[in-house]
C-alpha cells in the first residue's frame, strides 16, 4: 500500500483534492473527473488497469516519482464501469461540479454515487427478462431479517426467517446480486464461499451503525412520510426492520439521489408460496438449462410469450414462487381461460403490448433524473397505448382481469405533456438543446427564431433604417469588440438622426448604436447559451411531473405486467393444447395423458408418448419405477413435477385432464457430480441431498427421487434406497407423495409389503438381443434392466457386450431375490414395534447379508475340488470368497 496521508502536503493542489475524496470512499475504487476522462491514481490505477486491460502510465504530483495513474473516457464510462462492477467492485463515480472555464482555482469535484452490482443502473448491461436485486440480511439472535430490493423498478420487500435452510431458499429464489449484512451474518452457518464462488453474489458487511435500531426506524419513517412504523406494517418485524431500514440508509449513501420510486414496502412470508431450493430449481430446468445455462430448454422458454420486459420479469417470477393457495391458483386461471376463449381480444391487446417499454425502469431513470429525452418519447409511446388496451379489458368477466382494469390507469395527462413538450425525435444530450417542440414555450420559440432568423431580422433592420433616413450606403456590421453596429461614411454624415449614439470614429466613417439593434444583438449572440438552457430547464420540469406521478405509474406497470403474462400463459395454452387442471386440496395427483412441456416441444411431428400419473395420500403415496437408462424414467417424474408446478402458477397444464392436490414443495434428487472443492464425492453430494429431502419434506410434499444409492456398492446402495422408501411410506415419519426410480428392481418386493407402494415400469419391446423403448409408463415392475442391450445401443465393442453377457449369467446364479423377500417380511415385522425417528435411523441395519464368519470361508476353501476346476471358474470362487470375508457377498 501506498502511503498518502505523509506525502500529501507535498502533492499538487489537485491531487490533494483527489486524496480528500479518496479518504472518504477507501473501499471504492475512485473515478476522478478530469475534461473529457475519468482518471485513477495510485492503488486504484494499478487495479483498474489490471482488471480492466487498460494502460497503466504515470502523473507527475509534486512527489520524486509519478503517480501511478490510467483513465477512461467519460464518453464511454458504463462499459467500463459494468466491467469492474461485475467483478465485484464498488465504483465512485466524482464529477467537476462546476464549469471549467468559470472555476476560479481547483474546479469543485465531489462523489455524485457509487455503483455497486446490486446497485448499477445501466440497461444495456442488465437482462431486462430478470430483475437485479440487492439483498440486506441482519442475523439476531438467532433469526434473520432480510429485505430486499431492485433500485431499477422500485421493488422493496421485506420479511423474516427463523432458519438458515430457509434463508438459503430465499437466496436462491431471488439470486441478488449483491448482499449486505452485518457481521453477526458470517457466523450464522450460512456457507458464505459458496454464494460467492458458485451463486456469483457479492457480499458486503456493512458498519454496526447501519444496523441501528434507532437510525433504522427514523430512515424508514422519514423515507415513507410516517409516524409509526405501523403503517407500513412492520410492528411484527422486527429483525426485518432493521434490514429494510440498513438496506434503504445504504441506498440513499451510495446513490446520493432522489428514491422516492421506493415507493411502497411490501411484507410477505415465505409461507405464501411453494418452497424451491436451488437442487429442484436446476433438477428442473425451471429457468435455464443444467448444462448450457440458455433459457432455451426450459420451462419458461416454452411459457415465455410476453411482449414487454416487466411482463418477462413477472413470469419468471410466477414461475420461481408458485401459489399454494387454491384461491389465488383459480383466479389466474379464470383470467387464463377468459383469453384463451376470446382470441380476437387476446391477440389485439398483444398487439398494443408490443410497443410498451419498460415502464418500471424507465420511471426509475426518470426519478434518478438520468433518463433522457428520447426515455421520455419511450414512456409517452408506452402511454398512448393504455387507453385501447383498457378499453378492451372493460368487458372482461374474470375477477383478475377486472382487478387489472382497475388498477390500470391511462395517465392521459402525462402522455398529453410529454406529446406537446418533447420533439418527436429529440436528441440523447439534455444540454444541448433541440428538446422542446415548437409551440409548448414562447420564449424558446423566440429564441430558437433569432438562431435561426438573425440574419434576416439584422437585414429588415438595415433595410428599415435605410428608408428612414435616406442614407443609402447604411450597413449593419459586427465585430467581437463592439457587436452589431451601424456603419455610416462621411459623406450621409449629415443625415444620421439623434436618436444615433456614437460607438466609434473612422478615417472615413463612423459607427453607431440604436436601442432596437443593441436588443437585437442580445436576442441574437445570447440566443444559443439562453436557449439551450431553457430547454433543458423546461425538459427538468417535465421529468420532474412525471416522476410527481410515480405511484400511478408503478400501479400501472404491473398491471400491464400482469395482463401480459396471463395473455402469454393464454397463448401457450392455445397452441400447446393445455388444458386447465382441477385444484383440490386433498391430496390427490391425477394426470391423464401427461406431457414433458419442454421434451414435446424439442421432438418433431408429434412423437411424443403420452403417459398417466396417480398419487394420493393412500394407497398409492409412492411408484417405484423400473426399467432401462435411456427408456424414459427421469422424463416422466420430471413432467409429473413440471405439471404440478404449472397447475400452482395459475398456467394449463400438457394433459388431457389433471386433479392436482396442492403441493408445498417439490423436492427433486436427479443425477449428482461431485463436488471437489468442497472434498465431496459424487456419492457425498447424493446423499447430502437425500438428507436435505428426507429433513425438510413434509407429507403434503412432491418428492422426484431418482436412482438413489448409485454412487456405492450394490448392496450399500440397495439398503440405502430401500430404507429411504420405508421411511417416505411411513406417515408418522413423512408420509409424502413420492415418484422413486431405481434401476434395483429388487425393490419391487416391496409393493404388497407396504400398503403405499406400487410398481410401475417403463415398457421395452425385446427383439433377440436388442430392445426398442416404448417410452410408456405400465402397472407393474422390470425384471431386469437391460445395461448390457443399452451398452450395445451406445457403441460399446462387441467384445465387451459379449463377455458382459457372460459374466451376468454367473452372477445371477448368486441369486439374491428370495434374499430380498425374507428382507421385505422383516420389514413387516417391523412394523408392529415402535418406530424410532430419522436422527435414530441407523441405515446399516437395512444391510441384506449378516456377518460372514471366517471358518465358514475357510470350510468352503477345503471342500474345493481345485482339479475339476478352470481357471476362470477358480478365479471366479476366489473372488466369491474374497468378497464374503468383506461382507460384500
């Protein structure tokens, strides 16, 4: 590190006014406005040219040696800017306060805002399909509070979570950008490396003082214009209201701007809608793909026909918090249905959709009074389309889209102002005029004429004046010392009127002022500075309006939020053949006909093969399903998932009838790959999230388990998966509706063992050595699983497929199965005796094999007849052998 602080007396004036600043942002790395760029010194340059590939050169500042130093245009700050913001870092943003050419001594610099991720207002670099938000935690006691917000369209909630599982969900729900919190948050149990390496987020641990409860409540109240934090209905809240209050003192330290678009804080609990963690949201390709990370491929590809940015957002989000309440599922889907039956009206409001901008950070940049004038033509082209729309909406039966008419307001004065105010094609800059339209202000039109017109006026004048006093040879003529004068030869010296002041005396002339030319001269050489100044004057007073309307305008952008996605759900609905699903709250699962939304959608000419789902609380609470890789098993558990949590947002379902009992949460647990960073296995990361499942599910949960205990020995793993299912069939242990693949059709020995089970299997037409997957879901369970015949469909050598075959055949001569039923009748045993919890579950009693003892190992070696044996058969039994003395056989 450099030090400063001793050779600052030493340093030029203006690099003493850059180490002042400095000083109070040390964690920000400082852009320092000088002309035409923004130049870093010191630590920051050697940083900044480091991470942003720019040259690094030197300052001569009064010291022995130059001061580290490199810069950016100012022309082209924001790439540069979203570059180091990206990476983490908080950038000050310190501009020359004052006009160069009027500054006496060191021009006037001061820090203007701070952009950090979670705080960077630059469109072009966000994803307008997703909102950036930043997240405030404070752990107390015990409990978090959290409150959350994205500064681009005035989204502010908040709330409170008693567990760090929870918060861990609420994290990979909103997936902020940027976090702050307080110390205490480091040692609260939350895997801070984690959500900075894997999720990406920055975390920043704030002063204790932003986490005062005093300083809390006032910014609070002082920010919404209240007495009591009653009205904002935070009385409950009282971890949460630190939070809210921390996150909102932070905002208005780094944006040192206007925030009234924080407009409304809203509470909610995490209880209102179906709980996601982060392994079911990837398992399902909710959002992107597992693989590519596209969003072609997923769910809201295929749901995702939105026309305006606040609607894409607002789908995501339906999409990532599903309802539980019937309610509300059966709202969306009476507004749903109405427009998919009325498509005339459907497509005609998809249409005036289609040139809405984004309202909600369009009016954010306008209460930050950086949007410019063609943001202001954007907001009035969105608003002259809000009257045919909600002219269309008014004979709409459905409660929702009535709501949306209500809350939809045309805000006709606004677009009426902007219309007459602002030029139909205005230019980007603010300051330099050609903003206001011909005819809105008098004086910018005069001003604007004596731009244009002076020359003609200074002609009419000297024409004029000509006339009036004979003198022939009259000119007007300029220069920078006197302006406009009237020149006069000697010779019509005799005939300039009184009314002539004298400016100057020539060899052969003289040079004359009047009061209409010196008002000219005024109106004419001011014209340009005056002009471009009202014009921006004028152009601030109507942002200023607008941004007066804030609250009518956010109401209005969600409505429009709102009505497109029910339209873009309407239409999918149409075109997918989507039919509307029954909600019931008791339990059952009953899908005719189901389909992938995704895998139909990448299959051509309709081949996708339709397949039945049924759970409920009963009898069938679990399907154990067999059958080959490849044949169809995780496409199907996966689609009875996709569907059930389509039925919750509101949307129609791919079926051709669906009964959904609502669900409080869906685990899945497909696939694993290890996870070496933190030294896990693939095994460990499978079992964690069993563990996470089996923990945290309750019996109104949807559970997707596929090939549980593939990561260890056969039997290892056959005893785990099996204790898994006995522990989900109970229902004084769990009891939740579960889809089960496994490719240990062992397993299927337990249906008629256990009441809740059943077996289903994927059907597979044999032909001699081959097999064709019919991809439909049968009553019933496999027999075997076909790896070899699915080995030969991959390519392996025949050589291997062969020997493969070989040695199946002598491994199944070691037939465990009538094993496995004295296993299953143990079990019903089991039953009769109380059952322990899960924390007393030890899983190696499920093992199916007792303790071989060595004499019997040795017993058997003697009774070998090694001379009747070939070689293969002796290495076979000494392998046998072997593996008995490791339990393993």
């Amino acid at each position: 590190m450099i030090d400063k602080t001793n050779m600052a007396s030493k340093m030029t004036p203006m690099m003493q006014q850059y180490l002042q600043t400095k000083e109070e942002y040390p964690d920000c790395i400082l852009f320092y406005r000088l002309g035409d760029f923004y130049e870093m010194f010191f630590d920051d340059a050697i940083t900044a040219s480091k991470e942003l590939e720019i040259t690094l050169t030197g300052k001569n500042c009064g010291l022995e040696e130059r001061a580290p130093m490199c810069g950016v245009p100012y022309h082209a700050v924001d790439s540069y800017l979203n570059r180091l913001v990206s990476k983490g870092y908080k950038v000050a943003i310190c501009e020359q306060m004052e006009d160069p050419k009027l500054a006496k001594g060191i021009v006037k610099r001061d820090v203007i805002r701070i952009v950090t991720p979670g705080t960077n207002l630059d469109m072009q670099a966000l994803d307008e399909t997703k909102n950036n938000y930043i997240m405030s935690i404070v752990y107390i006691a015990d409990r978090f509070g959290l409150s959350v917000a994205d500064v681009t369209t005035g989204e502010y909630m908040v709330t409170e979570i008693e567990s760090s599982g929870k918060m861990m969900d609420e994290l990979t729900k909103f997936m902020p950008s940027e976090i702050i919190c307080n110390e205490a948050f480091y040692m609260s149990g939350m895997n801070l490396d984690d959500l900075k390496n894997r999720l990406g987020i920055t975390i920043y641990s704030l002063d204790a003082w932003y986490f005062d409860d005093a300083l809390c409540r006032k910014t609070l109240m002082e920010h919404f214009q209240v007495k009591s934090l009653q009205g904002l209905g935070l009385e409950d809240y009282d971890c949460g209201m630190i939070a809210a209050g921390a996150l909102l003192k932070y905002l208005e330290e780094t944006q040192k701007n206007s925030l009234s678009h924080l407009s409304r804080l809203t509470t909610y609990t995490t209880g209102n809608y179906m709980v996601l963690d982060s392994s079911t949201r990837r398992n399902l390709e909710l959002v992107e793909t597992l693989r590519e990370k596209q969003k072609r491929g997923s769910l809201l590809w295929v749901l995702d026909k939105t026309k305006t940015a606040m609607g894409a957002r607002t789908l995501r989000k339906y999409v990532e918090q599903p309802l539980i309440d019937k309610a509300s599922i059966k709202k969306r889907q009476d507004a749903i249905e109405e427009l998919k039956n009325n498509a005339i009206c459907r497509e005609e409001i998809r249409e005036y959709l289609g040139p809405v901008y984004d309202l909600e950070r369009l009016v954010g940049k306008i209460t930050y009074q950086s949007a410019n004038p063609r943001d202001l033509i954007a907001f009035q082209s969105s608003l002259s389309m809000l009257p045919p729309i909600k002219c269309i909406l008014e004979d709409m039966q459905s409660e929702l889209l009535k709501e949306i008419y209500g809350e939809m307001d045309t805000l006709e004065e606004l677009c009426t102002l902007v219309k007459e105010a602002i030029m139909e094609d205005p230019p980007l800059a603010m300051k330099e005029g050609g903003i206001i339209r011909e005819g809105y202000n008098e004086e910018v039109d005069r001003l604007r004429r004596a731009k244009s017109d002076g020359k003609g006026w200074l002609a009419e004048l000297e024409a004029k004046e000509r006339e009036k006093t004979g003198i022939k040879n009259l000119r007007i003529r300029y220069n920078k010392v006197f302006g406009y004068y009237l020149e006069v030869t000697n010779s019509f010296k005799n005939l300039v009127p009184d009314y002539y002041v004298r400016k100057q005396t020539l060899a052969n002339a003289e040079r004359y002022i009047i009061p209409e030319l010196k008002e000219l001269e005024d109106t004419i050489l001011g014209a340009e500075d005056r002009l471009c100044a009202l014009e921006y004057e004028l152009y601030c007073e109507a942002r200023n309006k607008i941004a007066g309307e804030i609250l009518r305008i956010q109401t209005t952008a969600k409505a429009i939020a709102k009505l497109d996605v029910i339209a873009s759900l309407a239409l999918v609905a149409e075109r997918n053949n989507y039919v509307r699903p029954k909600i019931n709250e008791k339990g059952v699962i009953d899908i005719k006909d189901g389909r992938h939304p995704v895998v139909e959608k990448m299959i051509p000419n309709d081949m996708f093969i339709c397949n039945d789902t049924y759970l409920d609380d009963k009898k069938n609470r679990i399907s154990i399903i067999t059958g080959p890789n490849m044949a169809g098993k995780s496409t199907y558990m996966r689609q009875t998932a996709l569907i059930v949590l389509m039925a919750q947002i509101g949307s129609f379902v791919p079926a051709s009838s669906a009964n959904i009992g609502l669900v409080d949460r869906i685990f899945t647990r497909v696939g694993a790959s290890d996870d070496l960073a933190s030294g896990q296995s693939t095994f460990m990361v499978e079992m964690n999230e069993v563990a996470n499942i089996l923990r945290n599910a309750t019996s109104k949960s949807l559970l997707i388990l596929d090939e549980i205990g593939r990561g260890t020995s056969t039997f290892d793993g056959l005893s785990i998966a099996w204790a898994v299912v006995e522990h989900i069939s109970n229902s004084k242990l769990l009891g939740a509706k579960t889809l089960f693949a496994t490719h240990y059709h062992e397993l299927t020995e337990l249906e008629g063992k256990i009441d809740n089970v059943n077996n289903y299997c994927i059907a597979v037409k044999e032909k001699g050595d081959d097999i064709v997957f019919l991809r439909k879901i049968v009553k019933g369970g496999a027999d075997k699983s076909y790896g070899i015949q699915v080995a030969k469909l991959a390519g392996v050598p025949d050589s291997v497929i062969n020997r493969a075959k070989e040695i199946v055949e002598e491994l199944v001569n070691a037939d465990i199965t009538a094993r496995v039923k004295e296993i299953a009748v143990q079990g019903e045993n089991q039953k009769k005796k109380p059952q322990k919890k899960l924390d007393e579950v030890d899983l190696a009693q499920f093992s199916l094999f007792d303790t071989v003892k060595d004499d019997d190992v040795l017993k058997e070696l003697k009774e070998l007849d090694i001379s009747h044996m070939t070689p293969i058969d002796a290495m076979n039994k000494l392998y046998q052998l072997q593996n008995k003395l490791k339990n393993r056989w």
